[in-house]
C-alpha cells in the first residue's frame, strides 16, 4: 500500500499524554474456555497503544466490553484479562472491579507510574448499550483523555465508543488507525486490478458490500451459501441449497451492473452434501449436476483453481466470507484454497469478517497478508462505505 494515508482524525501521536489519565477502549473481548483467555489475539493487537502510552508517561485506564452479559455476570468478568494483559505488558496491571464509581476511582488512584488500571465490563452496565449520557460522563470523568482502540467496536454508538467523545478530547489508537486506513484506502483508492472475494452464508448481508465495492473492482469472486443466489439468477437449478428467492432479483442487477467492467465469477464446481453433517454422503460435480436432494456446502477444486488464476493479476485483494461450510472438514478445502491463493500474492491483501479471520489464523496464514481486520462487522460496514460511529466521533486531524 502506498505511503501511510491519512485518515483523517487525530491519533495518540498528536496529543500530549504525559502525566495524563487516559481512557483507553480497546477490544478485549476474547473467547474465554473454563475462566481462562482461549485466544488472546486481540489483547496482542492492543498492546502497541499501551505500550506507547506508558512509554510517555501516561496511565493507561483501560477499558472493553466482553460479551453478551446481562447486567453484571462473574463469568464475563474480565479479570481473567487482566493476568493475561500484565504478562503480555510485563508490567502491573491493577484491576478495577467496577467499571465506574469508587472501585474505578480508586484503582486510579493507587496506580504508581508504569502501571495501569483495567476497568471491568462496560457492559455489567446496560447504560453501555444504551449510550446513556450519564454513564457516559462518569467513565470520561476517570480520565484526562480518550484514545480509541476498539475498531472491533467502532460500529456502534455506545457509551464508551460514543458518548464518552462528548466529554473527554478524543483521538484514535495505533490499531484503530491500522484498520481504518487499510480499509479506507481498498474502498476508496485501491491498487488496481482491485478483486473482491465475498462469501459466506447469507447474500442479503454481502449486498451492500458488493453494491458499494462493484465501481472500484476489476474482479469479483464469489463463494459459500451466498453465492447460489447468484446461481439461481444465472438459471443454475442449486436443489436443495440455501438460497435468498427474495434476493435473486438483486443478484441479477448486480451482474447486469458488472457486465463489461467487472470479471464476475461464480463457481464453476462444488461440492454438495445429503445433509448439513460432517458425516453426510458428498458429492463433487459441476455446478450444473449437483444430485437431487443435495445441498452445496464449497467450491470444488477446479474453481479454487480458476479463482487462484484470476487473482494473480491482483494488485489488491479484499475476502470478506468463507467460501463453504469450513467448519465442517469435508466443505472446509475451498476456504483453505483461497486462504492459501491469496496469502501467495505479491499484492495488498486485506480479510475482514470475523469468520473469514478465522479461517486464515487457523491456517496460521495471517502473517502473510497484509492486514486481518480483528472487527467483523466494523470491517464489513466500512466495505459498505458506512462512517463508523466510533471513529466520526474523534477529533479531525
Ligand atoms: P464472516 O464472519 O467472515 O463475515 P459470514 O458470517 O458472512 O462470514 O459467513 C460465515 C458462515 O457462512 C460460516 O459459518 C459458514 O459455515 C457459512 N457458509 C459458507 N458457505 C456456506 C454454504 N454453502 N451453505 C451454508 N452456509 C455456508
Ligand atoms: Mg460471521
């Protein structure tokens, strides 16, 4: 990618943090497995604003949601972070049982210089959700400053990503200013030929993606379930697979759009199963013969091979959604074909989705590409053009 755009908003780098309080949200909302952290990629992703802040004299008040919890629920507590994020730092991590009030407060204030305060879970308040004003005011009241980090959260307006902004200056981290910029530049200037490689499920939740990616691309590769709405608007009988019957009418449009412009590819093969199992009877056939009664679950060998060919001349590379049900090990081969496709090119490669980063780390492959987005849906609503909350909300540049 060309020389580090600007994204247009203040960063950690353009404030003074010496001796300040800093509220820091970051995304720590990681899969936990018998009290423990399961995956601990995005306290990693985090560390480099940390760093950064007790390296200039900041104390970093850290705060993130976990989970789904309804009011306050010990095991979306996280203290279990805590320990994991005073390893990783090699520094004390103080935690604060509440989130706000004196608990917060007095963490705060027993922090010597190159520690910092952990805050427990926003969202054991439901003022988190609810952006509530008040909430709001008595997270910004810990601090000095407010630094940005949880591009994972960006995408919604609540306290701690919102309503904060209105009381504290607010300026980006280094990891929300990372994945901002990469995205920012693939939907608005990217390196051309521009491919995009969409799948998984549903199409209905990729539409406004391609709709608003199809001006810039050269290419387009489809995959997984929402692909066969695709083939269902082509004339292809799918049998038994997943389609959307509402959205074939939009899939129609969107080929007469590319006609002419864009390569659109769609699978030339698959593989189809009896049933939804990792046990079921499979078949591999063209797209064209998938048995009665069958339903696709991925993309054959000659379509990974085909969608390998036509990446090569990609000089930038976009996979939001697996190409087939890879949680399932007999559909799993054309996600992990692509995975390895891209991972291969000399080219900006970019994943979004949470599912689609999954697919890539569990082959170990995400040091190869150049940039795996840790939001899911923060990363599909920039692909769909969309200004993310969070991140208007911070000072412009
Ligand atoms: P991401 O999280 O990367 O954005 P999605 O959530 O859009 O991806 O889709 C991921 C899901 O799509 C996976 O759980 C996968 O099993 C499913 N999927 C992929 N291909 C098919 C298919 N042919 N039929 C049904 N489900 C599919
Ligand atoms: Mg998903």
């Amino acid at each position: 990618m060309s020389a580090a755009p600007s994204i247009g908003k203040k960063t950690v780098r353009d404030v003074e943090v010496a001796g300040k309080r800093v509220l820091l949200r970051a995304d720590l909302n990681v899969p936990l497995a018998d009290g423990a952290v399961a995956d601990d990629t995005r306290i990693r992703e985090s560390l480099p604003t940390m760093r950064y802040l007790l390296d200039h004299g900041a104390l970093p008040v850290v705060c993130s949601h976990l989970g789904r919890p309804k009011g306050r629920d010990e095991s979306l507590s996280l203290a279990p972070v805590a320990g994991r994020l005073g390893n990783l730092l090699d520094r004390e991590v103080l935690f604060a049982g509440d989130c706000v009030g004196a608990p917060a407060e007095e963490a705060i204030r027993a922090a010597a210089p190159g520690q910092t305060v952990l805050l427990e879970n926003l969202r054991f308040h439901p003022g988190e959700e609810a952006n509530d004003p008040a909430f709001a005011r008595a997270l910004a009241s810990l601090a000095d400053l407010y630094v940005d980090d949880a591009f994972g959260a960006a995408h919604r307006a609540h306290a701690s990503t919102e309503g904060v902004t209105h009381y504290l200056p607010a300026v980006a981290g280094f990891l929300m200013e990372k994945e901002v910029r990469y995205l920012q530049t693939l939907v608005t200037d990217p390196p051309r030929p521009f491919a995009a490689v969409i799948g998984g499920a549903k199409v209905s939740t990729k539409i406004a993606a391609i709709e608003h990616l199809l001006p810039k691309l050269d290419l387009l590769l489809l995959g997984g379930g929402m692909a066969n709405t695709f083939l269902v608007a082509t004339g292809v009988d799918v049998r038994m697979s997943l389609v959307e019957r509402e959205q074939v009418d939009v899939a129609r449009r969107i080929l007469d759009r590319a006609r002419g412009r864009v390569d659109v590819l769609l699978p030339v093969d698959v593989v189809s199963a009896d049933r939804f199992a990792a046990d079921a009877s499979t078949e591999t056939t063209p797209v064209t013969a998938v048995p009665p009664g069958y339903m696709i679950l991925d993309i054959g060998p000659t379509t990974v091979a085909a969608y390998t060919r036509a990446l090569q001349r990609a000089q930038a590379v976009v996979w939001n959604g697996p190409m087939g049900v890879f949680e399932l090990e007999p559909f799993a081969a054309g996600s992990a074909g692509i995975a390895r496709a891209i991972a291969a090119l000399d080219a900006t490669t970019v994943v979004g989705g949470g599912e689609t980063a999954q697919v890539v780390a569990s082959l170990g492959l995400a040091p190869r590409l150049t940039h795996v987005s840790t939001g899911g849906g923060a990363s599909l609503e920039m692909l769909e053009g969309r200004q993310l909350p969070g991140v208007a909300a911070l000072m412009d540049a």
